[in-house]
C-alpha cells in the first residue's frame, strides 16, 4: 500500500510582527469571537465544484459520516486534482475503504488491494502521470506580496492584511495566499502539511501517485512532507470522522483485516451532490483574518496570562463556515 514517509518533526513557533495590546477598556476578544463578527464582506464562497464529498458507512449507530474536502485552486497540483475529478466522476472510490489511521499523523483511504496487481481495482482510463516538479508551482504570482511582507517585517511592522511568518524551519517564508498556506524560497511556492491537509499517497520515486489513494494529517503538521507528496486539498467538515477511527494495529498503521476498515460509499464532486449546503472561508485579504490572525500568535483574552509572540502558520486554520 502506497504511503507516505513515517516520521513526523516538531514545528518551531515562528516569528510574527504583531502589533501592540490595545490599551482600550474594552477586553480583548478570542479569535473566535474576531470570526464569530467578521462582516459578510469578509468572507469569500467555496464553488460546490471544488470540493470533494465522502461518505463513509454510518456508524455502530446508525450515524451518517461525511467528510468534505476543498480542493487547491491552480496553480497547484492540479494534474492530481484532475485525476481527483476524474476518479469522482466514474465513481471509483465507492466500495474502496480507509485502510490506515495511524495514531498522531494521517488517516488513508483507496484500494485495500491496490497493491495485488491481479485483485486491484481498474483505475479509469485517461488519468495523468505527474511528474514530481510538480509538488512546487511558480512563486510568479506572489512574489510581489512576498517581497512587500517581508520588508513590513524588515521595518517590525504588520503586513496589513497578510500576516507572514518568517524563520519557518520548512520555509524561508510562508503566508497565505487565497486563504491557502504556503511557503515559499522566493523562485517556488508550495502548499503545507498542516492539520486536515489532504495528500496523494505515493510509493517510492520516481512514482507520485495517481490521486486514487489519499490521506489526511490528522496530528502534528507533518511540514517535512512539503514538496515531497502531492498536497491536493483540506477537510473543511467531517474532520472528526476520521480522527475518530480506531487506530491500526499494522505496520504504520494498516488495518490487518478487512473487518477493522470503514467501507467508503461514495465520493463525488460536490456539484453533483443534492442539497450540499454553500460553504464560504475568512478571506485572508481581509481586515478580519488579520486581526484573527493577530489574535492567534498573541492572546490577549481573559484566560491568557501573556501573549506568545508567536504562532506557526499550521496554528492559524483558516475558519471556513456553513452558510445555509
């Protein structure tokens, strides 16, 4: 079965210019109280056709399980999310399992004998083979907001609206970019192995994986899988339903009998699912995130004694909300 590495490395907290505590009476709000009153102008939509929606068998107790996952926008990794569409649109996954939770680092999901060439499941026709360039895209089109936020950091001021984290232990820089993180040297930018990141499983190179068997991060950012696996997308709901899974007694965590899997019914593009309901993220553009983000490296509310002074991006989850 196809996997990625084992190892996980503790995050160091990075750098983040942060403005002064407010010296106003009125207390300090928690950054989800700073989401909780983000105007609606603040707030962008996530297109039903990128995401990506699974459900799981109900469980012992007859509960319904779904897992939502938005997809990257380009430039990135989209030759495995086109695979990805493609999968979905010939229903591919539904009969398929999770088939490894591994305690602290990722749930996985495909073929359980996807590794027997004679009980593997045909993948369809047509699905593209990737080469692993294609883990970095082009930093073309942020390199402008990358120099400007690090010189605000330079002069130990914000950037006004995209906070940036300098002294990364994976990066030179990371920020977000259209609500994504992402670090980047400069010349590339990739997407980050936080929590609820979603990654195309592969085996040993040159092979990059299809995007027919996936996994999420369900511990610590795993961050030295960047720009060696696939990242393709982020759970936005349903994260707990695989989180909660009983953890495998196999090698890295590999269910040693099909008993202990979780049968997956379907996936599909969220397009082509009845009644999904409209999903929208906090714009990292926006006066909102900057102070969410603010809040998050430096807590000023009533339980905090004193501020950090620093966060890891992967601490800074995007908040993404229902909206019907």
């Amino acid at each position: 079965m196809k996997h990625p590495p084992l190892l996980s490395a503790a995050l160091l907290l990075t750098c983040f210019a942060a403005p002064a505590p407010s010296r106003a009476s009125a207390p300090a709000l928690a950054p989800t109280e700073i989401v909780a009153a983000a105007p609606a102008a603040d707030w962008a939509a996530i297109a039903p056709s990128d995401l990506l929606v699974m459900d799981l068998a109900p469980d012992a107790r007859g509960t319904a399980r779904r897992v939502v996952i938005q997809l990257l926008p380009a430039p990135f990794s989209q030759g495995w999310i086109g695979n990805i569409r493609a999968l979905a649109a010939a229903k591919w996954w539904d009969g398929t399992a999770v088939n490894r939770v591994q305690d602290g680092y990722v749930v996985q999901w495909g073929d359980p004998d996807g590794e027997d060439k004679a009980k593997a499941k045909p993948l369809p026709a047509g699905l593209t083979k990737v080469d692993a360039a294609n883990y970095a895209a082009s930093s073309s089109q942020v390199r402008p907001l990358v120099a400007d936020a690090i010189a605000h950091e330079a002069l130990g001021t914000p950037h006004p609206n995209t906070p940036v984290y300098v002294k990364d232990a994976y990066a030179d820089t990371t920020l977000f970019w259209k609500g994504w993180p992402i670090g980047t040297d400069g010349e590339k930018m990739w997407p980050l192995h936080c929590y609820a990141a979603v990654g195309v499983g592969r085996d040993y190179p040159p092979d990059t994986g299809s995007g027919a068997e996936l996994y999420t991060v369900i511990g610590q950012a795993p961050r030295q899988l960047d720009r060696n696996i696939a990242v393709v997308g982020r759970v936005i709901e349903g994260m707990e339903n695989l989180s909660s899974l009983p953890r495998g007694t196999g090698d890295i965590g590999f269910y040693k009998t099909a008993e202990e899997r979780t049968p997956i019914l379907s996936i599909r593009i969220g397009s082509d699912v009845p009644g999904l309901p409209r999903y929208e993220y906090l714009s990292a553009e926006s006066e909102s995130f900057a102070r969410y983000a603010d809040a998050r490296a430096n807590r000023r509310d009533a339980f905090y004694i004193r501020p950090a002074g620093g966060v890891d991006i992967c601490n800074v989850p995007v908040p993404v909300r229902r909206v019907q």
